[in-house]
C-alpha cells in the first residue's frame, strides 16, 4: 500500500499531470472515508482519490478514535486480524493529515449539535470545515446532509 507521503515525494519530482487531482482548498476527512483508505470493500465515493490530492486534508484527532472504531467492528466480526488493525492504525497515522485537538473544537460543535439536531462526533468535522471554509469529504449521507444544510461544500471524487 502506497502512503500519501510517498505519493507527494514521488510527485514531488515529476511535472504535474493534467490528470492530477490538485484544489487549494482544503478538504476535511471524515473517519468513513478513512476506513476506506484500509478495507477492502467498494469505494463509490472515490475516498482512494483524496490520497492523491494535493488539497490540505485536515481532520479532528477524534477521527483517528472513530476509524479504529469501525475497524474494530470488522475485527470483531472475523472480517480482518488484529495485524490489519494495527497496520490501519499506523498507516493513518503516517499521512499527511493536519490533526486539530477535538476540544478546540468541542464548544463550536456542541452549540451546532443543538441547533441541527446532529450528533456532536459529526458536528466536529463541520465545525473544522467551517472554521477553514474547507469541503467535506464523507461517506456518511446524514452528515453530507448537514453539510449542505450549513452551506459547506462536499468533496466529490473528480
């Protein structure tokens, strides 16, 4: 598996492509989109993409909690071993991901949380795209919903 630090390096010394995927906006991951990075299953938002890009991906440190989460379920259910986990983990860990503390965040997210009627987890990820006027990038319909109610712009895969 090729990691997003690799692929900019490598990048780094080739002439752009006109088939890149290049924005200077950035874009805040979700931990959906990030367990995509690391299962083997279908990827119909083109979450492998984000990999590529040379936007800043930013997201919550909460979100590292919430992907290990969802890979423990596949754990759980004898889907993957504890290896994969633990490779999962480090891999995400190792990208080029600008992590914001959760309790910078948290004040903002509650307040929002209360007016939308959306859990608070997601309203961290809003909040982090609100705050850098940043796209989302999320699998989650209900909070892509959110999103576009708050006027936030959804990353779609080119």
């Amino acid at each position: 598996m090729t990691t997003r630090h690799s692929v900019r390096r490598a990048r780094s010394r080739e002439r752009p492509s006109r088939y890149s995927v290049a924005s200077s906006k950035p874009i805040v991951v979700d931990a959906s989109i990030a367990f995509l990075w690391f299962v083997n299953e279908p990827d119909r938002w083109g979450a492998a993409r984000l990999l590529e890009s040379e936007s800043t991906l930013l997201s919550p440190e909460f979100m590292v909690v919430e992907a290990t989460s969802a890979l423990w379920k596949k754990l759980r259910r004898r889907e993957i071993d504890l290896a994969d986990v633990e490779q999962a983990v480090t891999n995400l860990l190792a990208l080029e991901i600008e992590w914001t503390p959760s309790v910078q965040l948290i004040k903002p997210a509650a307040r929002l949380a209360a007016e939308l009627g959306h859990p608070v987890y997601d309203c961290l990820y809003l909040t982090l795209a609100a705050s850098h006027s940043a796209s989302l990038a999320s699998a989650d319909e209900r909070l892509r919903h959110a999103a576009e109610r708050l006027g936030i712009r959804i990353w779609r895969s080119p």
